[in-house]
C-alpha cells in the first residue's frame, strides 16, 4: 500500500488562487484548507459514487461527502437522469411549475408527519424561516437552540451565540438562549426562567447518541405545555435515520421540521416543514398577519426539485437507509478493531449513528486534540483516504471499507508512536488543523 503523501502542486497553486478572490479559499468554512494538514488540502476535479479525484490526479476514498449532502455517491444515474430531463425544459419561470407540484406531493408522502412544505436552496434559509414563523405564532421573541449541536444557521439569531460573532449586534444574540440535549429538567428551568418569552425549541432530534429513552417524547410535552414551537432540525437526520428523518424513526411529531443536505444528492435544495396551521401564516389562506416565510428566487429550480424526487425514490426503492447503516456498521467494527490493535482504542474514538460517524483525536491525557487530529488526517490522506469524518455513503463497497480500515490501521500505529512521545509534532509536518468556530484567524 502507498504511505507517501500525495503530491499536490496543483492544488496549492489553485488555493492560492482560491484565497485571492474568495474570503477563506471555500465557499464554506468547513471546507477551508485550515481544517486540513499544510499543504495537504486537495481541489477536486470530479467525483463518481464514493471516489473523488484532485487536480493533481490523485483518487481518495471519500466520506463525508459534500459536508453529508451526497448520500448515493457522486453522479449518482439516477439522479442525474432527473436531473437533465428537467433542463432541457427550462430551470426557472414566472409562474409555479409543475414540478412544484409533483415535489411537494411527494415530500410530503415520504415525511408524512408533515402537512404542508416550502422548498428553498439551503438549510439556514430554512431553520430560519422557521424560528420567523415560531415567533410570529407565539408573539415571543427567544429562541432555544440546543447548546450540543453545532450548527443551525449563518443568520444572526444563531452566529450571534459563537465565536465568530463579529458583525452582529449583541442584542440579537442575547435573544438567543440554549438548553443541554437530553435534559428536561434543565429544558424546563430555562423555559421557567424565560416565562412566555422562548418562541421555539430547535435541536437536531439525534446527533452522535441515540435520544435518552422518553426524551423526545418529553420535549414535545415541554413545548406544549410552556406554548412553545418544536423545530426539529433534520438537516443531517433526514433521510440517514429513516426516509422520513428522525420524527418517522422516533415517532415523535414536531410542529416544524426543516430538510437538506442529503434530500438533493448534492444539489442545492432545502425544505421547511410542518403543521398546516403554523405553514399558513407565511401563505395567502388565512385572515392573520401575513409571515414573510421564504420567498427565495431559485427555490424551485426544476433541476433540484427534480434530484430531490430521485433521491426519495431511490431511498425508498432501493433501502438506501438500511444499507448506509450496513457500511457503517462494518467501517466502525474495522476501525475500532483497528484502533484497539495499535492501542489506541482510547484515543481515536468513533461517535454516532452507524450512517452518520464522526471521530474523534484524544491526546495522551484523553482530551480532544487538533494536533493530533492532525497527524491523523495526514495518514489517511496518505493512504487515499479523504476523510473529515467517517459519514458513509451507499456507493461504498466492501473493498473500500477494507482499504479505509487498513489505512486507519497504519495511521494508528503512528498515533502510538506520538502517544509514546507524548508529542505529535514530529509527525504533523506543519501547523495544526483549526476548528471552524474561533474568534481569530
């Protein structure tokens, strides 16, 4: 197997490039060159089920594909069918097409919790539309976010409560408070505290462990009962727990839910769902204030509407759902095993649903470290392996789980050696990986 890094000429010279004339070299921060080892952050060319290629011409194994957006593989036939089918018939009009229609039908056949959808282009349109309409509904002006999860939306209500709050007034963010995820006597303090003033609870309804026995079931009694919205926010959920997200694996109906990243295989579309009674506020049916809810130009281009019909099918048809859980399943059996066998069970540990896995790098004292998610991330580039975290998708095969696990294999016998050394620098060749989420560059 080749150990050597790849070489990437290329691709340095086009981050530079990137850097430039795009602020932070990427169009998201959590694709940025920081979160990858110096001199080892690729640019891709293309991609084909679960292979990406760069611009230097060297092949990865790739998880976590699109930030988790691409769930069936790069190019995947089916939705690149749909996909054409509907260019060729023209992307945007002045009127509804169709297609609308068709989608919003069968969204809501496949998250059948739901009564009424609007589609969009990506999820914090969506997660903020929601908590609009949560304020309006209740005339309140905070909102709950879960303080575990790390991600809800660039807007203010949300940026204004991170690190990187820069820009934003500090009283939009002090209208933003957070709860613990799987406590609801800390849930219920809070909403105690901030009598009739929090408008919605917003969480994502699982993360990297299963909801404590009861959980989701008590939140939705919580929300009732303090007048509150429950937003469950199933970016990541959707479609990698169940077709129907979350809410259809648990069984615990939100008042409003948002969608995205897998729903579109990687094309750009995003949908804000909920209760018929809340939806129609942002609609023309009813005699209340009007909600401005989303009213985005490109939200029902026909091409991503069309992907988002494909993805369901194919999820549906093919048991999309159970075979991500399969591969995760046997990718977390090999890299524990292979972790364990190098002895360094304890410190490269795996987190999460089997379809949606994340690692993390544990220093010699067991705490969480960058340098040595560092040297990690170097070895696996080395072995062709591309991998932010360990999120499958279901154009993985066996052989790509087997040459992932011997990777990791390798990489962890170096991790021993830097435990030893109670020291990854020599192994990090560079400056560390940065977090996304930090006041200073």
């Amino acid at each position: 197997m080749n150990t050597e890094e790849p070489d990437l000429p290329r691709s340095r010279r086009a981050n530079e490039r990137l850097h430039a004339m795009v602020p932070g070299g990427a169009h998201t921060y959590a694709k940025g060159d920081d979160q990858y080892p110096e001199n080892l952050a690729p640019v891709i060319s293309h991609g084909r089920g679960a292979h990406v290629w760069d611009v230097d011409g060297n092949r990865y194994i790739e998880y976590g594909s699109g930030l988790r957006s691409v769930s069936l593989g790069h190019a995947h036939p089916r939705v690149t069918e749909a996909v054409r089918r509907e260019i060729d018939r023209g992307s945007n009009f002045v009127r509804p097409s169709i297609v609308e229609v068709e989608a919003a039908e069968r969204f809501l056949a496949t998250v059948p919790t739901a009564e009424m959808v609007k589609f969009a282009k990506n999820g914090s349109d969506a997660t903020t539309a929601a908590v609009r309409l949560a304020r309006a509904a209740t005339g309140r002006p905070r909102v709950a976010v879960c303080a575990d999860h790390p991600f809800f939306s660039v807007d203010d209500w949300f940026i204004g409560t991170t690190p990187m709050s820069a820009g934003v007034p500090a009283v939009t963010g002090e209208l933003t408070v957070a709860f613990p995820y799987g406590d609801l006597a800390a849930t219920e303090e809070l909403l105690i505290r901030h009598r009739d003033e929090v408008a919605c609870l917003i969480l994502e309804p699982a993360a990297h462990a299963e909801p404590p026995p009861g959980y989701l079931a008590g939140l939705r009694e919580l929300a009732d009962r303090h007048g509150c919205v429950l937003v469950f926010d199933e970016m990541i959920t959707g479609f990698r727990w169940s077709e129907a997200g979350a809410q259809g694996l648990y069984g615990v109906v939100p008042d409003l839910s948002t969608f995205g990243k897998a729903l579109g295989n990687g094309f750009a579309v995003s949908a804000l769902a909920g209760r018929r009674e809340l939806m129609e506020r942002g609609g023309l049916r009813h005699s209340g204030d009007r909600v401005f809810l989303l009213s985005t130009t490109h939200g029902a281009e026909t091409h991503a509407l069309a992907a988002a019909m494909a993805v369901q099918t194919t999820y549906t048809e093919e048991g999309v759902t159970a075979r991500l859980h399969a591969l995760g399943e046997r990718l977390a059996a090999g890299v524990r095993d292979a972790a364990a066998s190098m002895g360094v069970g304890d410190h490269v540990v795996l987190r999460g649903r089997a379809s949606n896995l994340v690692f993390a790098t544990l220093d010699e004292n067991r705490r969480p470290s960058q340098p040595y998610r560092t040297l990690f991330l170097r070895r696996l580039l080395a072995g062709g392996v591309l991998a932010p975290s360990f999120v499958v998708s279901s154009a993985l095969d066996e052989a790509d789980i087997e040459h992932t696990v011997d990777v990791v294999a390798q990489a962890c016998a170096v991790y021993r050696k830097a435990l030893d050394a109670a020291d990854p620098t020599p192994w990090m060749a560079g400056r560390a990986v940065k977090p996304v989420f930090r006041r200073l560059a």
